[in-house]
C-alpha cells in the first residue's frame, strides 16, 4: 500500500519596508537566520539572501516569500539567479499581499529645490506658467545625462529614454510644442537633416541645450526622434542631429520637444543639467512627482522554476521585468505599468510568460517574447494568456507593438488587446498560436499597418490565428490600415473562425502562398480578403536580389533538410517554382455586409483555392439576434432563413470574460 506524503508546508519570508516584525506576528533581528523559520525582513533582496543561505542547509524546504502591502522602492533591479530557482513541484513563489497594494517601484519623490527657480531659467518660462511650475532637486542617482534620451530611429526603435517622469496619474512629459497634434514642415534643405517650420516661436527655443524634434519625417509609418542640433531662429530653419530615413519631406508631421519656452501646461516638465533642477507644472499640485533612478525592477538570468503573484512593477526607465536563459518563470496576476521601456521581455527561455495580468503606459511595444531553435522546430512554449493590454508604444510610436513573438512555439491566448496607435501582434518566426483574443480600436494613429503583422520571410511558416475577435479597427482620415497583415510574401499562415466586425481590410495577403484563409465571419469589413502579387510586380526585386531581406531569411534557414521538408513541403524549391505567384486557400468564409474578395498587382483569382464561401447576397441577421455586443453575430442565415453560419462567441468577449482586478489567490 502507497501512503501519500503530504509537502511540508512553505517557510514564508515577508519583506516589510517598515521592519515591522509584530504586524506578521514574526520574529525579526538576527535570530532569524539561525535557523529556518517564519521571518520578516526589510527589502526584497535580502529576503533573497536569507533563502539562499536557508536553502543551503535544508534544500527541499519550500520557502515563500510574500511582499507586505503599499510601496516597496527600488535603487538597482532586483536579481534571480541559478541559486533562486525552486524546483517544479515547489517553485519559488514571490507574491503580494492578498489586497493587491504591494508595489515594486523603481521612483523616489522628488525634494523642492531649496532656492525655487532659478533666476535666469524663471525669465524663460511663459508668462502664463510662473507661478505654476515649481523647481525639484534632481538626485545623482536620477542620471544626469547630457541628453533626456537617445535618438529614436528606424535601426534603434528601443532607443533609451535617461529621464523618467512621472505621478500619481501616470508618466508626466518633456514641455512640447504643440500639446496636441503635430506642426508640419514647411520646406526642406538640401542636407536631407534640415527643415524650415511654418511657425514663428522658432527663436523662443534659441539657446536649448537639449532641444528635440520628433515626427513623422518621410514616411507615416515610421515615427523618429533627434537631437536638434543647429537653429536660426529668423529664417525659423532648424537642423537635426542626423537625417531621418530617407530624410525629410515638406507637409511632414513633427513637434518639438524638450524646449523651456514651450512649458505652459500641467504635466510638462524641462530639465537644467547645470543647476541640477527639474522644473514641472504639475498635475497635482499637493504631491510631489517622482524620476526614475533604475533601469529596471527585476532581472531573472538562468533561474528556473519562479513565480510572480499579485504585485504591481512600475516606474523605471527601461523594461520592468527582463527574464534570459530561464525555465518556467511565470508572472501571475500582476500589474505592469508605467515605463518608457517595456512591461516585460523574455529571451533564450522556456515554459514562460505572462498571465492574468495588466499592461499599461509603456513607451515601446509591451511584451517581447523570443525563444525556441528555428533550426531544430524546437518550441520554446512562451506564452502570454488572460491579459488586458492598453496604452502602450506612448513613445516609440511606430514599429512597437503589444506582443512581439520570435523563435518557435509561442502562444498568445484569451488577451484583450486595446485603444492605443499602434498594432497589436507582430510575428516571427514558426509555430506560433494566436487564439481567442479580443483586439478592438488599435491602429488609430498608424498607416500601411495591420493589427496583427507579419513579413518578409518565407520560411517563417506554421503559425496558427483562430478564434480571435478584431472589432472597430478602422483608418484615420488619408490612412490606410488591415486587420492580418501578411506583407511582402509571408507565407504558410491558417486564418480561420475569426470574427471580424468593422475592420479596414481585415485579411490582407501582400505577395505570400500557402496560406489558409478558412471559416472566418466578416461583417462590415471589406474588402473581407486581399490578395496580390506583389512580387510580380513592384516588389519584384525582393525576390531577384539575393541581398534583399526575403532571400537573406531563406538563407538563413535550413529548408532543405530532413525536417523541413517535412514540415513545410514545397519550401526548398519554391525558387524554382514561380516564387512570385500568389497560391493560396480561400474557403468557408461568410460576408455579411462586405465585399469579399480583391485580386491585384498581378494575382489572379484562377491560382486561389476557393470554395464554399457565401456572402454578401441574401445573408442577414435573425430577427431576434441581441442588439449589440459579440453574441450579435452568433447567428447568420441566408435569404431562405438557412443557418450559414453559427458559433458560441461568448468567449471572445474578453472585456467581459477578463477579471477586472489582476490580482490572483495568494500562491501556498
């Protein structure tokens, strides 16, 4: 007879940034690490160290360890280590306090200045904003930089941010001009890096130390931040640190940041690296804002087996949460926020990700997920599931979507992705599954975008987008937007039984083949499915110049073996095979209210697989279908009041399905 062995119950190690060991009712001093017991201590990582050294005399004793309520500060990230990990029956588990206040922040309040503002800095100011902006003492651990950033560029899109800002209502920003919108460029200089501005404040930013002009300067799909590096304010001619890509046209969108005579609304902020001094006009005038002073709040490097519960992580100047060389770390009804970095970014790791949480006010994408070996088809099983997702690429404008997956083998699952101006999903590589999300309002500010993107390679095939729900993504005047996006020849995708409702092109297949468009519903979304040739066409050199993108990422992978041919029949030899001919599988798909199909740039309907679509004709809503809200379209029928479609959608109402507070059960 077996007897079941019950786990001896976890020590628990509770971090009180107010030493207050009576209100656990443990002990503390130094006692507590004579021996393993219950103890309190004052900061995260020396709970950490206790456990080590706990560990070290009795390592199967699972020890927890629980953050007490309110804020818990942070000068440097804090660090897991191989000597962190808990083991697969017993993971380390770190977690909040059960109503959801303790907090990791990466900020400290900022002091008055003892003098106020400086003389010579009060001149400058608008007159308008002198008796509202106050004068803090910049600390040394703030980072006083020459710059408040790095330039943002198409090659350096995670440019660092040196300064951060922010209160109680989130991150506060450089004294811009406009404050809503953007200036447009009057006329450009033969220099590529120059442009004359069509407003006359130019000689008020005369003198800037740290002067910034970002925008949209060629392209609007493509958002760069420089230096300002020479101005003459009569000719109102302004010259940036280094040409924009492809450089500058005339009517391009900008605005200047960073300049002292444009501090003339609550939440801006300048910054005087001379005097030491952050002039802010704050939101809230009672408190007292707070800068950054640590790149990040926790950094997990080759630990395994580790759980995080029930925190929020906010405040710092780059990702919040960085986890490399790890297995099976896992964040669990967490809030991330507030950062000019990302919320979160997994590399080189397994079995790890985010779940049951929020992400919010970040400055580049939010999540960044890479693992698995391409070469091998080996799945990493990073994951990101049960997530609101809102407010992020603040900064980084372009190019800096919610979840980013890269490698084998992710899974992106049960999300509500939303109302922000950037995309939502980019792809790359093999084998991910995009499934059961909600995506509404994205892309509000973005052009030639889709709200899940991915391009340009061939060989990045297998992934699966099911069962998502894309809902009210539609272009701003003059743009142009799509729902899935498959650029410039990506191929070997399923799209299939999405729902689809007031999108901009919501299936956008740009030079690709074998992909599977199947038993998707598209409502009010036309053209429903784009394809083209691209490459038989404008694109054509993509695929002829072996240099180009395409053909570098065909190389670099290994079509011709065993395995990938096995995978993905038809890869190694699609150079031999008409590369630029647009093949690919369009059936089962229901148009209610949208056109269906759009053929250009040299495809042809004949090359397509289609059958047993229906729609647009004749199809309608039952009578009795509910007035608003997803379970609207669970029904369509055709003109004989035949079924023609018919699904339970309740569960891609992820607004309603997700719980609003993050905060998961405390882990044993």
């Amino acid at each position: 007879m077996q007897v079941a062995v019950r786990a001896a119950e976890p020590v628990v190690i509770t971090v009180d940034p107010s030493g207050d060991a009576s209100a656990s009712g443990t002990t503390s001093g130094a006692t507590q690490k004579r021996a393993v017991g219950n103890a309190v201590v004052t900061t995260l990582p020396e709970a950490l160290s206790l456990r080590r050294t706990w560990r070290r005399s009795d390592p199967r004793r699972p020890i927890a360890i629980a953050l007490a309520p309110g804020p818990h500060r942070l000068a440097e990230p804090v660090r897991f280590g191989p000597e962190d990990s808990g083991t697969a029956a017993d993971p380390l588990v770190v977690r909040g306090s059960p109503d959801g206040s303790s907090r990791l922040v990466g900020s400290i309040p900022l002091q008055p200045a003892p003098d106020g503002i400086p003389a010579d800095l009060l001149a400058r100011l608008p007159p308008a904003a002198r008796a509202q902006v106050r004068a803090y003492r910049l600390p040394v651990s703030a980072g006083l930089e020459p710059r408040i950033q790095e330039p943002r560029t198409l090659a350096q899109r995670d440019a660092r941010v040196n300064l951060a800002v922010f209160d109680g209502a989130g991150a506060l920003w450089p004294a811009r001009w406009p404050n809503q919108g953007w200036a447009k460029v009057s006329a450009v200089s033969g220099d590529a890096a120059g442009f004359t501005a069509s407003d006359g404040r130019v000689a008020g930013w005369r003198g800037e130390p740290d002067l910034w002009a970002e925008g949209y300067w060629h392209w609007d799909w493509l958002f760069e931040a420089f230096p300002v590096v020479g101005l003459e304010g009569a000719a109102k001619r302004l010259t940036l640190g280094s040409q924009p890509y492809e450089g500058i046209v005339p009517g391009a969108r900008y605005r200047i940041v960073h300049a002292l005579a444009e501090l003339d609304a609550p939440g801006e902020w300048w910054r005087d690296v001379g005097w030491g001094v952050l002039l802010v006009w704050p939101r809230d005038p009672a408190a007292a804002p707070e800068v950054a002073v640590t790149d990040g709040l926790v950094v997990v490097e080759g630990a395994s087996h580790l759980r995080l519960s029930g925190l929020t992580l906010e405040q710092a100047r780059g990702d919040l949460v960085r986890v490399a060389d790890a297995t099976d770390v896992v964040l669990s009804g967490v809030t991330l926020r507030r950062t000019p970095g990302r919320a979160l970014s997994i590399a080189r790791a397994t079995a790890s990700g985010l779940e049951r949480s929020r992400v919010a006010e970040t400055g580049i994408g939010a999540l960044h997920l890479s693992g698995g070996d391409r070469a091998a088809l080996s799945p990493a099983g990073l994951f990101v599931r049960d997530c609101r997702i809102r407010d992020y690429a603040q900064l980084a404008r372009t190019q800096s979507p919610a979840i980013t997956l890269e490698g084998v083998g992710q899974v992106v699952e049960g999300n509500y992705i939303h109302d922000t101006d950037e995309y939502a999903i980019l792809l790359r590589g093999n084998a991910h599954r995009v499934a059961w999300n909600e995506i509404a309002r994205v892309l509000s500010g973005s052009t030639d975008s889709g709200a899940i993107y991915s391009g340009r390679d061939w060989t990045a095939r297998g992934t699966v987008i099911a069962h998502n729900y894309l809902h009210d993504i539609r272009a701003a005047p003059g743009f142009e937007i799509k729902g899935v996006y498959l650029d410039d020849m990506a191929s070997g995708f399923t799209v299939r039984d999405n729902l689809f409702v007031r999108v901009d092109q919501p299936v956008f297949l740009g030079g690709g083949r074998d992909n599977r468009v199947a038993d998707n519903l598209f409502v009010e979304s036309s053209p429903a499915i784009h394809v083209d040739a691209r490459g038989r066409t404008w694109a054509r050199d993509t695929i002829t110049d072996m240099q180009s993108e395409l053909r570098a990422a065909f190389a670099a992978m290994p079509v011709g073996s065993k395995l990938w041919r096995a995978r993905y029949p038809g890869l190694a030899t699609i150079l031999q095979d008409d590369p630029a001919a647009a093949r690919n599988s369009l059936t089962g798909n229901v148009f209610l209210g949208s056109d269906p199909f759009r053929f250009g740039d040299g495809a042809r309907a004949d090359e397509q697989v289609r059958s047993g679509n229906r729609g647009p004709d004749g199809l309608h809503l039952p009578a009795d279908a509910p007035a608003q809200g997803v379970a609207r379209f669970g029904t369509v029928r055709d003109a004989a009041g035949a079924v023609v479609w018919r699904a339970d959608l309740a569960r891609l109402d992820r607004d309603a399905q997700l719980a609003p507070s993050p905060v998961a059960a405390p882990a044993k």
